[in-house]
C-alpha cells in the first residue's frame, strides 16, 4: 500500500472542499492549459481577462465552481518574475477549484495545522496553510492556497482539524497573489523542510518527483 491506494480506497460520499452548499453537480472542469484553443485570444495572466473566461464557462454550464489543472502546463504563470528565468515553471502541481472571494474552504479530512504563512510574492499562494493527515501507517499533507488574511487569524501549529472544519475562504486578487479567486489543493507525500509553503508549479525537468510526491487530489474528490 501507498498513499495512492489509500486515498482511493477513500469512498466517503462526496468528499467536500468547498461550502457544502455547493453540490458537485454545479462543479465544471476547466481547461487552463496551453493546449486550449479558447484560451488563444484570452491573456490569462490578466485577472480580469481570466476571471471574464472562467465567468463565462461557468454561465455555460449552469456551474458554480470551475475545477482542474491536475499537471496541466499553463501560460498562467508567464508574466510572474516568481515563476521565470531559465528553469521557468509552468507545470501546475495541484488542482485549483475557482469559486467566488469568500467561498468557506472545508478540510476534505480530518489532520492538524502542519503550517501556514502568508507567501506574499507576487504571483505566489498569497494566504497559505497545510495540513498533515495520517491514514493507516500513512502520512501526507495538504496545502491550501489563495486564501483570505482572516483565514490565518488565531491559528496555531498542531491544532486540530476535524473533516469539514472550516478551515478559511477564498481571497479577493489584492490578497491571493493576483489571480482570480480559487483554491489552489495540492497533495504532498514529504514535505522535506517547507513551512507555509510548497512549490505548487514545476518546470518539466523536475515532473517526475513532483508528481511522485504530489499525487492527483481528484483521487480524494473523484469529480
Ligand atoms: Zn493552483
């Protein structure tokens, strides 16, 4: 057994990230991939511009929340000095759930605050936190980006997280590292030394650790 295995043997009924208000059915995927050809006259590094996308993918499909992104190699991060250079990473490592600024973030399971900080780069997770769960003999983590300030308020290390806790809300642009209000969820095998943070975008040549060692959330949600 692995952690993979564990999470898919996980068959609690729909497992909830966001408000619980919100049924998976309103859940659309979305494709914020470079290989999306909507996405040619869209510059999503421009927040307006990529919010004005999801708004309208999300109109389309009577949808409340745009999900996706799992290893998805993205022009969202080209503009960023947090991300360029010659190792420039593109590869996003989590899956981001794009909702309204204020949207409740739920723990999808029980755990304790590892860590969290406010990563303030532009660009980067804004308001953070991390969670380690065990399952079985297993430990993992799970890190929760763009967040509000508020939801940093009062917490402390160790603190304990029951399932469906409310954990933070989404963050408005000024706050989350200038994007369109989301949730960025990635899952993380060995945290090694990071402390409110984590690389959530790798450049190809690192894939096969970070997708190792970041397996794919949807293996908890299975939307
Ligand atoms: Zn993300």
């Amino acid at each position: 057994m692995d952690v993979i295995q564990i999470l898919r043997t996980i068959q609690n009924d729909p497992i909830h990230l966001l408000d619980a208000e919100i049924p998976h059915a309103s859940y659309v995927p979305l494709d914020l991939s470079v290989d999306n050809s909507e996405l040619k006259t869209v510059d999503i590094t421009a927040v307006s511009e990529c919010q004005h996308y999801i708004d309208q993918v999300l109109e389309a499909n009577h949808a409340r929340v745009a999900y996706g992104g799992y290893l998805e190699k993205r022009a969202l991060y080209s503009k960023s000095e947090n991300f360029a250079g010659p190792t420039a990473r593109n590869i996003h490592l989590g899956m981001d759930f794009w909702c309204v600024a204020g949207t409740k973030v739920l723990a999808p399971l029980e755990g304790t605050v590892h860590s969290f900080g406010n990563n303030t780069t532009p660009g980067d997770y804004g308001p953070t936190i991390i969670l380690r769960h065990t399952l079985g003999d297993f430990e993992f983590y799970s890190l929760y980006g763009h967040l509000s300030e508020a939801s940093l308020d009062g917490l402390k290390k160790s603190k304990i997280i029951h399932q469906g806790d409310q954990i933070g809300t989404l963050g408005v642009a000024k706050v989350n590292g200038g994007y369109a209000p989301h949730l960025h969820f990635q899952l993380i095998v060995d945290i090694q030394e990071y402390d409110g943070d984590y690389p959530g975008v790798c450049h190809e040549t690192d894939l096969n650790f970070y997708a190792k060692n970041c397996p794919n959330p949807n293996l908890l949600f299975k939307l």
